[in-house]
C-alpha cells in the first residue's frame, strides 16, 4: 500500500470557502486526501461535512472530522443524512477539544457513533483518534486510526510496534508555527511533550518548525511502521507544500 498524505486544513470560521479552497488547490499536490476538522479549537466553523463535499467537489478525498462534544443524536443523525446526500463516506470521529464556552453534549461518544455509523450505512468509512497508549478492544473496530500528534519519531515507533492494529494507522505531525504555538499547545494537550530544542530553533527562524515537521513525515515514510502521516500544517501549507512536493 502506498504511503499516505492526509493534510488538514483549517476550516472556515466565516461564510466564505474562498481559503479552503486555495488551501486544498495548493496541497493537492503532495497530498492523497484532506482532513477537516469539526468546530475547531472550540470555535463556530463551517460543517466539516459541506467542506468535505467542497473538497471531493475539486477532484480531491475529504475526510469529514466530527466531533461528540457539539451534538447529540439526532443531530449526528441528521449529519450522516446530509452527508449521505452529498455523498461524504468518510469520516474520522473524535471527542473534541473543550470548548470555548457553553457546556459538552453528553449523548454521545466515539464508541457511539461508531456504532450508529455502522448502522446507518455499511458504505460510510469510520476512523477514531488514538492516544499514545493502549489501545481498547472497540477502537480497534474502526477502519483506519490516527494517532495522536508527537513531535518524537522515536515514541511514534514504540508506540507502533508496541500496540499493533491491523487496521491502517496514520501518524499525526504538527508544523509548530511560532514560540507562542508552543506555548499554547502545551497548556491544552499536556501529554504532548514538545523538545525544548524545537521550540528555540522555532523561535529563531520560524521555518524551523516547517523543516523539522517535514523531515519527521518523510522519516516516517521510510520507516514503513505506518500507512501514512496526518499532517497538520496549521498556516504553513505553502511553505510545506514547496518542501515536499520533491520529496513525495
């Protein structure tokens, strides 16, 4: 199996699809298919089911992220019927970042929609996030993993090779953009351990973190532990597509 490319691009917190698409005309050069995440970071964005259908609607492979923190069931309910109209068959379900304000929906889980997925459509094609840890027997039910963003090659690996999955796993690499990126991704997500030597590199040539989250996606290409990268580029997509266009 070829080595996958999944690039996320930042959805649109307005009603304007004009920087989503620049975004997945310049990555479609390097990338095989394009994630969309769900109420980014807590904030309003556009449904990540219409820019999935905007994404295959250019010639490309949207992978819709839904979350289980803004919805209940009918409201998932009501967003497999629309993607089933638009024709949006992939998914990748997740538990969502705290939100910004306002309180969790509890109706659901990962684990649930899952199931309801199953459910509604033998076509639709579901993935869930995975930790660096153990990974539980239900996750293992899902069609394809991605696992959580690291800045260390090495732990992606032993992670691999310690918890194997026979569904395919794509590893999650992150552009560090700035010293203040840092800082904040380390406060929300405290278990990513992000190497002091980055962060100072990052904060003297901001094209550091671009260089270093290349090298780590073609590092684990080369390694064969995984069937892809889920690469997260944040507002750095052109300098990383002119960085691996070449090399992929």
């Amino acid at each position: 199996m070829a080595f996958e490319l999944i690039c996320e691009i930042e959805p649109p917190t307005r009603p304007d699809l004009k920087h989503v698409r620049h975004q997945i005309g310049t990555l479609s050069t390097i990338a095989s298919a394009f994630l969309i995440p769900d109420n980014h970071i807590g904030r309003a964005t556009v449904s990540s089911v219409a820019v999935a259908h905007e994404v295959e609607a250019m010639g490309g492979r949207g992978i819709a992220c839904l979350n289980s923190r803004d919805r209940n069931l009918l409201g998932f309910r009501r967003d497999l019927l629309t993607a089933a109209a638009y024709g949006v068959e992939r998914f990748l379900f997740v538990y969502g970042d705290k939100p910004t304000s306002g309180n969790r929906t509890s109706d659901l889980t990962v684990r649930s929609m899952i199931e309801e997925a199953r459910a509604f459509s033998p076509g639709f094609h579901v993935g869930a996030a995975a930790a660096l840890r153990p990974l539980p027997a239900w996750k293992r039910t899902a069609d394809f993993l991605f696992s959580q963003v690291s800045f260390s090659v090495e732990a992606q690996l032993r992670w691999r090779d310690e918890h194997p999955s026979d569904v395919p796993v794509y590893a999650g690499v992150m552009v560090l953009a700035s010293e203040r990126h840092a800082r904040t991704l380390a406060a929300a997500i405290p278990d990513i351990a992000i190497p002091d030597e980055l962060v100072a590199a990052v904060a003297a040539d901001r094209a550091a973190g671009v260089e270093a989250a290349c090298e780590q996606v073609l590092a684990l290409r080369d390694s064969g532990a995984f069937a892809g990268v889920h690469l997260i580029p944040v507002a750095r997509y052109r300098q990383v597509e002119a960085r691996l266009a070449g090399a992929l």
